[in-house]
C-alpha cells in the first residue's frame, strides 16, 4: 500500500548521468547506465525482505501449531491457490489504466505492451526495503521515453495514495466498526493531511523555496518543482475520484482471493465482509509501515489475528482457530506478495532483454 518513498533513488541516477564526461564512449555510457540502474542493488533489497520474511514466517510458525497448519496446507486445493493467484493479476489490470492515465497527465506516451511491462516490473522489488520498486518504474519510463524522473515519481505518490483511499473504502464496506479502529483513523488523517499539502500552492511555493536557500539540497529544488507540479496535476479530484474507484474494485479482488482461500481452510466460519475487513485493515497497517518491505510482519501478524478472532466467533476451537488463521495468512501472501514479486521478476527480465536487444540494433 499504498502503498510511498522511491524519490531517494532519482537524484543519484541523474547525478551519475550528468556526471558522464561528453566524450565517454558508447560503452563506457552503457555500463554506467547500468551500473546506475535500480536493479543493480536487486539482490541486496531483496536479500534483506527475504530474510525478514523468513524470520516473520518462522514467527508464525512458531505462535500456531505446527502439524495443524502442515495439515490444513496439505489438504488445500491447489486450484485454490491458482484462483486467489489469478485475482491477484486481475487486480494489477484493473489498475493498470490508472498508471496509463497518470502517465498521460505527466505528459509520457508509452505503447500499451510496453507501459503494462513496467508496470508489472515495479513489483519485483515488492519486498525490498523503502519500496525501491516503484522507483525502477520511474527508470524504467526514463530509459525508454526519456521523461525526467522528477515528473514520473510523483505517480508513485498518487498511487499509493489512492490505493490507501481504496483500502479505507473497502474497511467502511467490510465493518463500520471493529478492533484495532486507530489504524483506518490514523490512515484517513494521513490521508487527509497529505492531500491538503500536495493541493496546497502555497505550500508548493513555500517547500521550494525553502530547500533552493539549503546549501546541500538546492540543487534538487528545479526538480523539486516538477515534482510538485505533476503531483497536484494527478491528485486533482476529478482523478483521485476515479483512481480511488479503481483502486476499490482492484483490491477487492485480493480480498476475493483471501475470503476464497479462508473458505477453504475454515469452509463457512468467515463471511466475505470479514476476510474483507481482515485483509484491508492489514493492508493499510502494513503500508504505514513503510520501513518495512511489503509491510512485512505488521501485516502478517495483523491478518492472522482478526482471522483468528472471526473463526473463533464462528465457534472453531481455539487451537484449530489459530492453526487454520495462521494457514491462511500464510497462503495469502504467496497469492498476493510473492505472486507480485514473481510477476514483477518475470517482467523485468523481458524488459532488461528486450531493452538490450533495441539497443544492439
């Protein structure tokens, strides 16, 4: 979520491109754009979520019951599994015009196969600290079309942002009230706070200015305009009605998803409105901790722990409660974090070879 922090990378990648002596040759030009690229600290981002994740999951592990859980994934369909990985997807195309339409307010053209290529490849980094993903997006944009990161990466913001408001849509549908109530009323200040600050002109003049008088930071002022230009352009509110819409009926795909895998495990112990609650609600914990890649650990934990309560409402014993809400869980993110991770690999090892082979051309 929403989800957030990707602009770190953009002044470095820029920095080393204009740090290119006029004469370099060809080759010379092609290995530091190489070496500049996000993906050359892929290994290193995604080394560091995958060990927490380990961790995260042998947490888990360790709080339900072993054999309990070894059974209820055992005996899960794998078509299961396929059908919550298959509305994962259609979740990613039904926001995907939102990311063409942003991009055309930042005034980018991109062929369609193209533009949904980088769109997938944002979510290899999924688990990488700081959501260094979507910033590949921007680099992504820049190497084919050129466009300057500083007015590509506001739509990182615009995204996350609407995918927040899309969470909190779909938390009013699930329950009108519940457990852990700060997080939506934490996540709808944020919301709100941000909104006025990025629609505000005034604001837009007065952080400008302010970081063009830093001595270290005043070179990023120029780009900090753009930015904030192309920010307020997609966070208008004839768009942010539309990309909050989609975003709502994206998501609530995954929670589709969810309620079909917890149906399996626990068949009829939890309604629809409850994994739906149960999974947003995790979900906008998770991105308000943005620290941690793909909300790890926040998310999981949260997600298990209103399963749990919802199954044991629905009478489940409190042991088979807890083992099957862990399964879940865990069966969870395999359909939606690491399916994303996979698919966003998979794209962006086409883009990387269909990219070189354009410029061996």
């Amino acid at each position: 979520m929403p989800a957030d922090h990707s602009g770190e990378l953009a002044p470095r990648d820029d920095a080393r491109a204009e740090a290119a002596a006029p004469g370099a040759t060809a080759a010379a030009a092609a290995a530091e754009a190489e070496r500049s690229a996000p993906w050359s600290k892929l290994g290193r981002g995604l080394g560091f979520g995958i060990l927490l994740a380990l961790l995260v999951y042998a947490g888990l592990l360790f709080w339900g019951d072993f054999d309990g859980i070894a059974r209820s994934v055992r005996a899960l369909d794998p078509r299961v599994a396929l059908v919550a990985c298959g509305l994962s997807f259609l979740n990613y195309c039904v926001r995907f015009p939102r990311w063409q339409r942003y991009l055309t307010l930042v005034d980018v053209r991109l062929p369609r196969g193209t533009s949904f290529q980088i769109y997938l490849a944002g979510l290899a980094l999924t688990v990488s600290p700081g959501k260094m993903g979507e910033a590949l997006k921007s680099w992504l944009v820049r190497a084919v079309d050129g466009a300057p990161i500083a007015r590509t990466a506001p739509i990182v913001l615009a995204e996350r942002f609407t995918d927040l408001t899309g969470f909190l849509v779909l938390i009013a549908i699930g329950s009108a009230a519940g457990e852990y109530a700060w997080v939506p009323f934490a996540a709808s200040a944020l919301v709100v706070s941000m909104l006025a600050l990025v629609s505000s002109r005034r604001a837009e003049v007065y952080v400008v200015e302010l970081v063009s008088r830093l001595p270290l930071v005043a070179p990023l002022a120029p780009r900090l305009a753009v930015a904030a230009s192309s920010t307020r352009a997609l966070l208008a509110p004839r768009e942010l009605v539309l990309a909050t819409a989609l975003a709502t009926l994206g998501w609530s795909l995954e929670c589709c998803g969810a309620w079909w895998v917890v149906d399996a495990i626990a068949p009829g112990a939890a309604s629809w409105l409850q994994v739906t609650y149960a999974f947003a609600l995790a979900a906008v914990a998770g991105a308000l901790a943005v620290i941690l890649p793909g909300g790890l650990g926040v998310t999981e934990g949260l997600l298990g722990a209103l399963l749990q309560r919802a199954l044991l409402a629905a009478g489940i014993a409190a042991e088979a409660a807890r083992a099957s809400a862990v399964s879940a869980t865990l069966v969870i993110r395999l359909c939606t974090l690491w399916f994303a991770m996979a698919l966003g690999l998979l794209a962006l090892g086409l883009f990387r070879r269909q990219h070189r082979r354009a410029e061996a051309r």
